[in-house]
C-alpha cells in the first residue's frame, strides 16, 4: 500500500515520535454525491483523543485534499458510521456535507 500510487498516506507524530493522527487518502472511480471522477476519498482518518480540536484532523485532511487535487480530483468524498457524531461534526466543520445513509445487509448461505 505504501508504494501504490493510488494511494496517500499523511502521518503524524508527537516531540517524542509516538504516532497521534494518519489518513489515508485513495482515488475512487465513484463518490457518491460526487459528479466527477476520478474521485479523492478519505479511506482511514483518526487523531488520537488527546490532541483533538487542536486542528491536527484539519491539516491532515488538507494534505490529503492537496494529494487528491495533485492526482487530478476535483471532489473529495468520505464516510464514516452513523453512530460516529464526532466524525460528522469534524466532517461538518471542515465543510463537508451529508449526501446520503445507508444501512448494509448481509445473508449467510
């Protein structure tokens, strides 16, 4: 993964080199709500507790958002689950929007 062109990843790390945040960034042929492709989307995204409201998600989402545009995306998609309010207001806050929920089924057979 880390050599996929496809992909983009943004580490971040405290004075002593403990890991607090990452995402990751992929190209997708889709997004939905989206209109163009190909299509950033935010793959992985997590600030550790800790350092949250501090703008570390914020400057990871702009690299990642700078690494999408560089690949020639003009949107930027995500997802998160429907229970994770501090991902939607971090999303709501960095001007995202809700397109859509969804509810995933499954059938053993």
């Amino acid at each position: 993964l880390l050599n996929d062109s496809d992909a983009g990843i943004f580490v971040a790390s405290n004075s002593q080199g403990q890991l607090i945040g990452f995402i990751e960034a992929g190209l997708r042929d889709y997004g939905e709500g989206c209109n163009t492709s190909p299509v950033g989307y935010i793959e992985a995204w997590y600030v550790d507790p800790h350092v949250r409201g501090q703008k570390l998600g914020r400057d990871l989402i702009l690299a990642a958002e700078g690494w999408a545009r560089e690949h020639g995306c003009n949107e930027m998609a995500s997802d998160t689950w429907l229970d994770n309010e501090a991902s939607i207001q971090a999303h709501y806050k960095l001007g995202y929007w809700e397109v859509e929920r969804l509810v995933h089924f499954v059938k053993h057979l």
